[in-house]
C-alpha cells in the first residue's frame, strides 16, 4: 500500500477513535482543514478518510457540511440481517475452492495472527478476501456487489475499534477455511453464521459505550480550542 493509503487509512482510524471518545459530537462538521491540522497532516488523505467515514454511515451531508452521526443500532442490525440471509447461503457453493487458495489465505490470516492487530490495512484486505471468496463460487454478481457495499458500512469498526475481536476474528476465520478444506456446506454455513453474529454484538456494544450525553442535533459551530466542531464546511 502506498504511503498516501496509509495515511488515509491512519486520518480514518483516527477520526473514527475522536467520534467514540466524544471529541466528535453528532452534529459536528467535518473541516479538512482543522482535522489535517490536529492530525498533523495535509487536507488529501483527510479528505478521503472523510469520504469513507461518510460512506460507511458515520457522517452524512447538511448543506455545504458533512457532519458527524451516530450510527443507529437498528442499522447495524438490518445490514447484519441482510448478511446472516445472503453470506451462509452463497457459501454453500464455496466447499470446492482449491487447496492452494485456501492455503495461501490461511498463511496470510496466521501470519496476521501472530503479528498482532495494529495492521488495519492487512485486517481488512483479508477480511474482504475471504468473505468475497465465498461468495465468489455462487455466482451470483448482484450479490456480492451488495454484500460488499454492506461490509463497507461497518468497516469503521475495525480491530483498532474493536481489539477484543481481533484474536476471535482470525480463530473463527480459521474455523471457516477448515469447514470449507472439509467439503461440510452445513458446517460452513455454521461457521459463518456465527461469525457474523459475533461480530454484529461485537459492534452494537460499542455503540452502546458512545458517550450518551450527546445531543443528535446540529450545533453551531464553535472553535475547536473551546471543544466544538472540528472538520471542513
């Protein structure tokens, strides 16, 4: 990845960790200019960690602003419904995948394993592969466009978000690429399944730690130094 996408992915972490430590309010506009400045840099890699942030359902647009928003629960819940229905079914198809992709993956998601959870970009990059691999043998185009548009909704809560999932995370991937080497299409769709719905629990309680005394509504805009908005207009 180059240095650019490492600082893009850095300004993402970055911004998403100010939103759940209440930095960031509801209603808080996002100024490339103030935000490259606190994060010590230029106004393109904020830029697109905005634009990520703001894809995932974190930000929306308000005018001329794109201001911070709490993703609601019930979001979380409709896209990990739309997955639990869409993924384990897909991956039925997926007990024939060569050995030497499998094994390539399962190199890779040790090798992460051992490394630790400060690589994001390795995280997601590995985590796109496997859930794309098992949808792939189905055959079904329309449906991996749409499971990868749901994945990138809650691509904010990564294992810097979320470290305690980061040891499950690889172990129930491992447990998914040995129920595909087995030929078992019910234990895959097992396996799956309760992946997903760890990590749907995983991230409805950390929008339940999401500091509660934040009001939903826009405020006005203030002086980052006295605690307000910080972002672009």
């Amino acid at each position: 990845m180059t240095r650019h996408g490492n600082l893009a992915r850095e300004a993402h972490r970055r911004i998403i960790g100010m939103m759940f430590e209440g930095e960031l309010r509801p209603g808080d506009a996002l100024r490339e200019a103030a935000l490259g400045a606190r994060l010590g840099m230029s106004r393109t890699p904020v830029r697109e960690a905005i634009k990520r942030i703001e894809s995932e359902g974190l930000a929306a647009a308000q005018g001329r602003s794109i201001r911070v928003r709490r993703l609601p629960a019930r979001d979380v819940e409709e896209i990990f419904f739309l997955r639990l229905q869409l993924e384990p079914a897909l991956a039925r198809a997926a007990t024939h995948l060569a050995a030497s992709r499998l094994d390539r993956l399962e190199t890779r998601i040790r090798s992460l394993k051992k490394a630790g959870p400060d690589r994001e970009d390795t995280q997601w990059e590995i985590d796109d592969a496997l859930h794309d691999m098992l949808a792939e043998p189905s055959g079904n185009q329309t449906a991996r466009a749409v499971l990868t548009t749901l994945r990138q909704r809650t691509c904010g809560f990564d294992h810097i978000q979320l470290p305690e999932r980061f040891l499950q995370s690889c172990d129930e991937h491992l447990a998914i690429i040995a129920a595909v080497r087995a030929g078992q299409p019910d234990g895959l769709e097992a396996a799956l399944k309760q992946h997903l719905e760890n990590a749907r629990d995983a991230i409805l309680a950390r929008l339940r730690e999401w500091p509660r005394d934040l009001k939903d509504s826009d405020p006005k805009d203030s002086d980052p130094k006295d605690g307000g908005t910080v972002g672009n207009e």
